[in-house]
C-alpha cells in the first residue's frame, strides 16, 4: 500500500490532477480491497478519498471464474462430440471425485480445481485418432503407444493457460500408479498428485461399472472388491477404505 501511494504522489507532482490506485487489506477471516483517489490541494498538501470496493471485486471474481467454467465446458463438449459416452463418464467421475475429496476434507478452493481436472481428465483425447480411440478390440503395442500420449497432450493443451495450472494434475497424472507402474510419467506414492490419486478411483469404478464393447458392466461388488485387490497397486492404500465406505452408504 505504501509504495502505491509513493507512486501516487510521484504522479501528482509531474502533473496529474488525480491519481487513483487500489489496493488489498487482509483482515481475521476476510479480505478487504478499496480504491483511493489522490487529488492535490494547496500549499503542497492533497486530498485522498476512498472508498470500498470489496463487492465489485467479488463480483468481477465471480463473473471471471464463471467465464473460465463456460470455457471448460465447451472444451469438454468438444471432446463429447466424438465419443457420446464421454459426456456421461465426465459428469459421473466428475461427481465422484469431488465427493471424495470432500470426504478426504479438501478446503473448497481445491474441490474447484479437482471438478475442473475432472471434466478435463481425457482432453488429451480430441488428438487421439478415430481408429484407435474407437476401436473395438484390444489395442496393439504400436495403438498403445499413441493411447498412451493424450495425458501428455493434455499438459500441452492446458499449460499456456495459467487459471487451469492447478487443474493439470489429473489430466497429467490420473493414469499414473501407486507403485510406480502407471504412465506417462511413473510417478509413484506420494509423488503422484494427491488430486490424482483421488480421481483415479472415481475413473476406474466407473469405467469397471459402465457397459463396454468388449465386456458388461461389473457390479458394484465386483468394482469394489478388484480396487481393494488393488490398493497398494494402482490406488493409494489410504484412501481406499474411504472411498469403499462412500461407495457402500
């Protein structure tokens, strides 16, 4: 704040009739901004108005961050748009893991970005081409290899824009395994984002419990009981028992 007005000042005397400037107070609990207006006086003295400007702010925040879901949205629907059972997925996983991570006590300003990395988990995708992302059999090693690339593409995609950085973790690392098996990067333990590893159950129940064109639908119990063979595998041993007991209320 000092040093804004020392600028303002600075303004005044090369001839500014008014400068205004903004500035931020934290207080207990909350935030607080204002705007000031410096007008010179006489004898070398000046007036300085202010005013709160904390409600516009919050208003300014809130368009911004509605702007940028739009955004996601429209990304995600442009990955639907190739596959029509992607949009159920998304909106399924996407409530799962937030539902987790509120249960794993996440402050609401994470749940956030984790609904964001969720909707944008398989953006990757829209480079993958049709034959591969679409075929109906097992994947040769050679359709592995591309397969394997759209979290890296992801990153590519989502990087440059700064308000999505701490959505990236789960595009990047929602393949990645607890012992170190998964990809693109094999990652393991703890290294592995902890909003990654929180999504990873969400994706993987649903994809065992959803219908596909080489399988049917598993039940729940069976969904379950293969993550809890898995934990300590693909899922991280801590947050199994959490999700199990979400999963069975």
């Amino acid at each position: 704040v000092w040093l804004k007005y020392k600028n303002a000042l600075q303004e005044l005397r090369k001839g500014s009739k008014v400068v205004l400037f903004e500035y931020r107070l934290d207080v207990p609990r909350d935030t607080v901004w204002y705007e000031s207006r410096l007008v010179p006086f006489t004898n070398g003295q000046n007036i300085m108005f202010v005013r709160d400007i904390t409600k516009s702010k919050q208003s300014s925040r809130d368009e911004l961050a509605l702007a940028y879901d739009k955004t996601i949205e429209s990304w995600s629907q442009a990955l639907c748009l190739r596959d029509q059972e992607t949009e159920d997925h998304t909106r399924r996983v996407t409530a799962m893991a937030v539902k987790l991570a509120r249960r794993l006590n996440l402050p609401d300003a994470d749940l956030v970005h984790i609904k964001r990395g969720s909707i944008l988990h398989d953006i990757g995708k829209v480079a993958i081409p049709d034959s591969i992302l679409f075929k109906p059999g097992p994947l040769t090693e050679e359709e592995w290899v591309v397969m394997r690339r759209h979290p890296v593409i992801a990153a590519e995609i989502m990087k440059p824009i700064a308000y999505l950085a701490p959505a990236l973790p789960i595009p990047r690392a929602h393949h990645e395994k607890w012992d170190g098996s998964g990809y693109p990067d094999g990652l393991a333990g703890v290294d592995i984002p902890l909003s990654a590893r929180i999504f990873a159950f969400a994706d993987v129940y649903d994809a065992l419990t959803s219908d596909r064109p080489y399988r049917r639908a598993w039940g729940q119990a069976d969904a379950l009981a293969y993550i809890a063979g898995q934990s300590g595998r693909h899922f991280d041993p801590s947050i199994t028992p959490v999700f199990t007991a979400m999963l069975l209320e």
